[in-house]
C-alpha cells in the first residue's frame, strides 16, 4: 500500500468484548492509501479497495443493528461502536473476506474514531 493515513475503529463499551473475540483495537485498522484503502477488523473482515473505485463517502447515522461484523449481498456494517459511522459506496465492487468467506463489498459502514477526517481522506 501506499504512504498514506490510518484511522483507528471506534469501540464503545464492548471493548474488552472485542479484543477477547479477536476484533479489537490492536488488531484492527482503515488504511488510506494513495492507490487503496485497506480495512482490517482481526480475522474477522479484510478488504482492499481501489480508491478509483470509491464513489462517495459521508457521515451515517442511520440505525445500526449490531456491533461486529454484519453483512449481506454486498452491503457490510464493520464496527465496534453505532457513533462515528462512515459509509463508502463502492462501485465497482471491491472483494472482501468476511469471518473467512469472500464477498462482494458495495457498500461498507465503519465506525471510526475521526469520522470527519476519515470522509476528508476518502
């Protein structure tokens, strides 16, 4: 990857939850590089977006229905907190590994500690 700029997740109360799954802070990362962003959350998520790839990004704060690892037919929620949500419209679609399975990845919300800087560097 490309010199660039890592954003951490945002936790919110299930923190030593998280960790004890190993999906915690110190296993966990956006990466914003000049050619891609790169989203780990432990074993349990992984992907590699193209930045020419991403189509828009803004602050969310439609309703969240868990904390983890949450997704279906191309949409993912990837968070340790419902605060500081990010969405990122990707098109084309992008993959991903999602607790060990590929997926397609067309939409994807985040929950990050700087979500304004975030959006900034997206």
């Amino acid at each position: 990857m490309s010199a660039g700029r890592t954003f951490s997740f945002r936790y919110a109360g299930v923190t030593g939850l998280m960790k004890v799954l190993g999906l915690g802070p110190g296993v966990s990362r956006i990466e914003v590089g000049t050619d891609s962003v790169h989203v780990v959350m432990g074993w349990g998520f992984r992907a590699r977006i193209p930045r020419s790839s991403i189509r828009g990004a803004r602050r969310s704060d439609g309703p969240v229905g868990g904390i983890g690892v949450h997704g279906w037919r191309g949409r993912w929620l990837v968070n340790g907190s419902t605060d500081g949500l990010v969405e990122i419209e990707i098109d084309p679609p992008a993959r991903a590994v999602a607790v060990g399975v590929p997926v397609k990845l067309r939409l994807l919300r985040v929950s990050a500690e700087d979500p304004d800087g975030l959006v900034a560097a997206l």
